[in-house]
C-alpha cells in the first residue's frame, strides 16, 4: 500500500480547521478516525478523499507517530472504538 495518514473526523470542523476549540474545554471532540492515501509528493499530509471516500477537508490530521515508533494499529489506541471501519478494511490492520 502507498503512504497513508491519519484524519479525525471532528464534532465542529470549523472550529477544527481554524485550530480552534471545539468544546468547553478546549479541546477538539474526535467523532471518527478515518486514513488516507497522503498528497503527492507530501509525506503525512492527506489526499482529498479517505479511503471510504470522505472529503478530507474538515479533518484535522493525526500526529505523526515518530517513524522509529509504530504502533500495533494504524491508529491512536484510545480511539478504536471511533475507527471507520471501511478505512480499516483498506488498511488492512484492524
């Protein structure tokens, strides 16, 4: 599979997309996990589309994990209970 990166699916993506918060506390609220194939050329930045074909456009991109550090999943553990199953499927991990 080519490189891939990780977007959250966020409850207020205005907010999300202008880096503000988007709760109370100040913090973004991660509605879904979804993957994507990466921009061209762009290592870690995302396409336009997830591999279940949402628009990336009101996502926020994951961290990056240290290259050295790969997890046992392609995404965060304390999100797997928000992971779009279609983009695991693709992935192939989960």
């Amino acid at each position: 599979m080519s490189a891939m990166a990780v977007v959250y699916e966020v409850e207020d993506p205005v907010a999300a997309h202008a880096g503000g918060p988007a709760d109370a506390g100040g913090e973004v609220v991660v509605v879904r996990v979804h993957a994507a194939p990466t921009a061209p050329g762009m290592p870690g930045v995302p396409g336009p589309r997830t591999f279940c074909g949402r628009d990336t456009f009101a996502m926020r991109a994951a961290p990056q994990r240290p290259a050295g550090q790969p997890g046992p999943t392609w995404y965060d553990a304390g999100y797997a209970d928000r992971v779009c199953p279609a983009c695991d499927d693709v992935v192939g991990t989960g």
